[in-house]
C-alpha cells in the first residue's frame, strides 16, 4: 500500500513526521484498524456523508472542525493538551518529583495495563453501537451517535499511540490485541463487563452514554493527574470530546423524558406505551440496570492496586490538584460502604485503599446532578414522580455487595424477596421488546421518532432539521 501522508492522513502535535519508529509502527496499525473499523464500526453508513466534527489541532480553533465526512475517510488524530514544562508529579511517593516524560521502568508493566484497560473500552463502545444507526430516531440523533463512535476510534488510536511510542514490542503487541477482541465474545470478550453487555435500542444507548461513558470521563480525569506526562496529556484532550458524549447521554433521555411526560399530560395517563412512548417506571428501571452495571466498573470498595496506583504516582483522584491535603494519604482515611450481616453500614478505611469508592463517590454525585436535572423537566409539567438512583448495594457483581441482594432503596433483602421482586426493578424481556418495538428509523428533515422530543437547538449552531446526514 502507499505511505501514509502523516500530516495529512493522521493529524497529530506528536512529531510523528520526525518519528521514523512510532510511524513504522502506526504504518503497520492503520489497516488493521481500518479493517476493525469497517467490520466492527457503524453498520450499514460507512459510505454516507455525515455532517461530523474532527480535531485537527488542540487549539480553540482547530479542535472542532464541523464538515461532511464519510466514516472510513475520518481523520484520526493524535492530540495531546500542550504541555507545561515546569510540571510535577502531584502525588503519591514521587510527589514533587518532575513528571515523567518516559516510562518508569519499575512501572511499565502496572502503566501498560492501565492503558490496555483504558484503550480497551473505546473500540468496545463502537462495536456495542454498531447496529443502532438502523434505528435512529432522527438525522440529529444518527449524526451525534457517529460523532461518538469516531471520537471513541481516536480515543482508541491515542492508546495505541501511547502503547507504540512508549512500550516497545510489548506495546505493539497489545494494539493488535485491542483489535482483536470483541464485546459480549465468549473467546475473547472486552476486559471489564459493562463493556460486554449489549446495546440493543436508543434508551440503552443513552444510558450509556450517561452512566458508562462517564466511568469514561471518571476514569480518564484520574490517569489525567499521572505522574507520566505523556498520559496526563493525552487524558486531558480526551476529556474535551468526552463532554460532549456525556451531553448526549443527559440531553437524549432528557428529551425521552420530555416527550413522555407531554404525552402523560396530553392523556391524562401514566401508561404511554399506548400512545407509542416509553413510561417513566421503564426508564427508572434502565437507571437501575446501567447505573448498577457502571458502578462495578469502579473496581472493589477497598483496593490495594488503587492504592498502588497512586502512591507510584500514576493515577491520581479526580481534580488531584484542587484537594486540600497532603496528596500522600498515608495516615488519612475515608469511609467505605460495607455490607454487615443484614445492614449496610459506613466504616472509616486507610484513604489510600479507598481510592476506587472515592472515585465512585465522586461519579454518584455527578449522576445525580444529570437526574435532578430530569427530574426539574418532569416538574416542570405538574408531574409528581422522581427518577432516583439506585442505592449503590444494588445489582452489583463486583465489591462487597457482590453476593448480597439489595434493593433500588437500598434495604438487604432475602432471595426470596429478590425473586419475587427484581421484575419490579430491572428490564424485564417483556419491557425490552416494547422499547426494541418502538425502534424504528426516523430519517426525514427535522422529524423525530414519536417516544423522544426535538433537542432544544442543533449541532454547531445548524438548525434542528439540517441534513446531518445524507442518506439519499
Ligand atoms: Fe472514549
Ligand atoms: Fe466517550
């Protein structure tokens, strides 16, 4: 095949041109990953002109460059945020120390696993969605889930570009592993578990969106306090186009929401399934599974691999530089959620151990934040429901409420009241067919499906019926 034109082809502030290793590297990558994309990435659209932005630089002006694309022809940059010469490791036990701008060697292989875990869930997103553009319920809504899946592709080419440009062998043994395993595969499944699970219709998806994606932002806001620069810098552009995933998580059910509650009103009802929408209990019961399935991704409540991670100054806590203490933790505590017998209880643990339940913490808060939010638009027409999230005992595989049955209100119960009751708290398959039998494609002008009303404005200061994507 012919060579790549770097500055053209792979846009980038890496110095790829210079950098005859990492481009041989990159070379050899693009076409699987091309491939990967082609098999694994929006199925059926490849070939439509999608009104999409892509980051050509890191500065105000060349980030959000809006124009038609076709998805294979998008170009996947390399960005990372402009570095600070002076800056410093802000924790643990090289706190003070200048950042790295090299792998420590006694933590490469802790480093590469974060990265490999990070880069990880980005292709696994994209393979989730694949089938969704099928169903879309507007141009608006079809254009918003292809602006994620590529931004997820060059979060997964700013991994690869980390694992090449500073792990050697190992690393480029790991970018082909990244294409190779596939979500919800018996044999080679995805590392963690929400990332394994389908993504059948569009209120899964903006759940998603809303409650896995910022796990994402959680977790990427953590490596983007690490002690290596390279990492840090990476993380922190990544988060600029992870606002705009979590915009479309919150805006789109949002906007499920408003839809629902204009019909509740305009028929006097709760039951909108007749009227074609999905009823608010369905979707407090899709909170219950995707915040649920989210929460586990935080990893146990006490973990000495959190603590190991940062006290080698690698992954920090959310907003490290704004907490007012020592950045140490070594004589510090927190409390802990724990399971006693038959109630839940709050004990004080080593800060350092608690790591991952102070980043959960951090995570609940933001949630809520998008629920009352929800919640203000519910109000707003009269309506006297809540969305809650569930107690954070609830569904959880993973932590010391993994073998406990807890309800959405957080009360342990018995197994028999679990079985008798979860169909009250989960998706039953009988509420998955009803949404899935709403999903049909929505691809005229400035209309939308009946079950979600019209965003508030469009994208890029475009009106709400521009053609965000050509389909003729
Ligand atoms: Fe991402
Ligand atoms: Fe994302």
């Amino acid at each position: 095949m012919a060579a790549i034109d770097y500055l053209e082809r792979i846009p980038n502030n890496v110095g790829l041109a210079e950098n005859r290793r990492l481009q041989r590297a990159l070379e050899d990558w693009q076409p699987k990953f091309l491939q990967w994309w082609t098999d694994m990435g929006p199925d059926g659209f490849q070939a439509r002109d999608a009104y999409l932005r892509t980051a050509i630089s890191v500065d105000a002006q060349g980030w959000a460059k809006f124009g038609y694309v076709k998805m294979p022809d998008y170009r996947w940059g390399i960005f990372l945020a402009e570095p600070d010469a002076d800056r410093r490791i802000n924790f643990g036990d090289h706190k003070g120390d200048p950042a790295w701008q090299d792998v420590p060697g006694e933590y490469r292989g802790v480093l590469r696993r974060l990265v490999v875990t990070q880069g990880d869930t980005e292709p696994a997103s994209v393979e989730q969605q694949r089938h969704l553009g099928r169903t879309c319920p507007s141009l608006y809504d079809l254009r918003n889930l292809f602006q994620i899946n590529v931004e997820e592709g060059r979060h997964l080419w700013a991994m690869v570009y980390l694992l090449d440009a500073y792990f050697g062998r190992d690393g480029r043994e790991e970018s082909e592993a990244l294409l190779e395993r596939r979500s919800g595969d018996a044999d080679k499944p995805r590392i963690l578990g929400a990332f394994n699970e389908k993504t059948p219709d569009w209120l899964s998806y903006f759940m998603f969106c809303f409650f896995t994606d910022r796990d994402g932002k959680y977790q990427l806001a953590s490596l983007a306090e690490s002690g290596f620069d390279p990492l840090s810098r990476t993380c922190r552009f990544m988060l600029t186009e992870e606002a705009h995933h979590m915009f479309v998580g919150e805006t789109g059910i949002g906007r499920m929401v408003q839809r629902t509650c204009e019909l509740m009103r305009e028929h006097k009802t709760d039951d909108v399934r007749r009227h074609g929408a999905i009823d608010l209990a369905t979707m407090q019961k899709y909170i219950n599974f995707h915040c649920s399935v989210s929460l586990d991704l935080f990893g146990s409540e006490v973990s000495t691999n959190a603590a190991n991670f940062y006290t080698m100054g690698l992954k920090g806590r959310f907003e490290e530089t704004k907490k007012p203490d020592d950045h140490r933790l070594k004589d510090a505590t927190y409390p802990v959620v724990e399971l006693v017998g038959d109630t839940i209880a709050t004990r004080e643990e080593p800060a350092l151990v608690s790591l991952n339940e102070r980043l959960r913490d951090d995570y609940v808060a933001d949630c809520q934040r998008g629920v009352n939010r929800w919640n203000q638009v519910i109000k707003s027409h009269g309506i006297d429901v809540e969305l809650r999230l569930p107690h954070r005992g609830f569904h959880r595989a993973i932590g010391a409420f993994a073998d406990a049955k807890v309800s959405p209100d957080g009360r342990v119960v018995s197994e028999a009241e679990w079985d008798a009751r979860h169909q009250e708290w989960l998706p039953t398959e009988h509420d998955r067919a009803f949404v899935a039998s709403l999903m049909e494609p929505v691809t005229g002008r400035g209309q939308f499906a009946n079950w979600i009303a019209p965003p508030a404005r469009g994208i890029n200061g475009q009106p709400v019926d521009f053609e965000y994507v050509r389909l003729a």
